[in-house]
C-alpha cells in the first residue's frame, strides 16, 4: 500500500520520486496543485491532479 502523506510539502520533501515528478510539471500545474496542498498526500494523487490540469491543455 501507498503511504499517505499530510499534503503536498511533505509529499515531496519525504519521496524522491513525486519531488521530481513535481517538479517537472509546469509552472501553471504546479500552482494549480498547490492550491489542492492538503488533498494532495500520494504519488498517486499528485499523478491524478496533474493529469486533470494537463488534459485541460488538450
């Protein structure tokens, strides 16, 4: 099972692999993200955001 984080900040702190996921999203999905900090706390859920705010680009 996944561990779940209490957000977005220790997301990335704590797991390598969702910071560089993070960070090479765009500057606009990562704002996006942000304002979702707290619903944010998996490398899944952050994958999901991201793919929501990037379809939108399509």
């Amino acid at each position: 099972m996944q561990r779940k984080y209490s957000g977005l900040n220790e997301l990335i702190k704590e797991d390598s692999e969702a910071n560089s996921y993070y960070n090479s999203l765009p500057q606009y999905v990562k704002e996006m993200i942000c304002q979702q900090e707290q619903n944010v706390n998996s490398f899944d859920s952050l994958h999901s955001f991201a793919d929501n705010y990037t379809k939108e680009d399509d």
